[in-house]
C-alpha cells in the first residue's frame, strides 16, 4: 500500500483517496483501506499539521466471534 501521500495537502489527499474519508476530525483522517472475510479491517490514519499530511499510521483490526 503506497499512497505517497506524506507532504500533500488536505485537498491532494482527498483527490488521490478518490473518496472521503471514513472519519474525518480537523486534524486527522482515517480510511478503511481493505477489509477480510476474517473480520480483518486495515486502517490508514492521517495527521496534518498547516494542511499538509506529516505523519501516517496503518492499524489492523480483528474481531473474533
């Protein structure tokens, strides 16, 4: 998974994620990137500092039954 998304600005971001993000606060940004059939869910998180991307995250999630 590579973005190439460290330094651009907010409106770049959203332009090459192609959609908005799933959660969106100020300052932070998350996309849910790829889900499983396992229950797997990946998430890419994004900072911005003075509108451009500074810092990026991918969790990983599983929920077991």
């Amino acid at each position: 998974m590579n973005y190439n998304l460290l330094g651009k600005t907010k409106k770049q971001v959203y332009e090459r994620m192609e959609r908005k993000p799933d959660q969106m606060e100020d300052d932070l940004w998350s996309y849910i990137v790829d889900t499983s059939w396992m229950v797997q869910k990946t998430t890419l998180h994004i900072e911005f500092e003075d509108d451009r991307a500074v810092y990026l995250s991918v969790k990983v999630t599983y929920k077991w039954r």
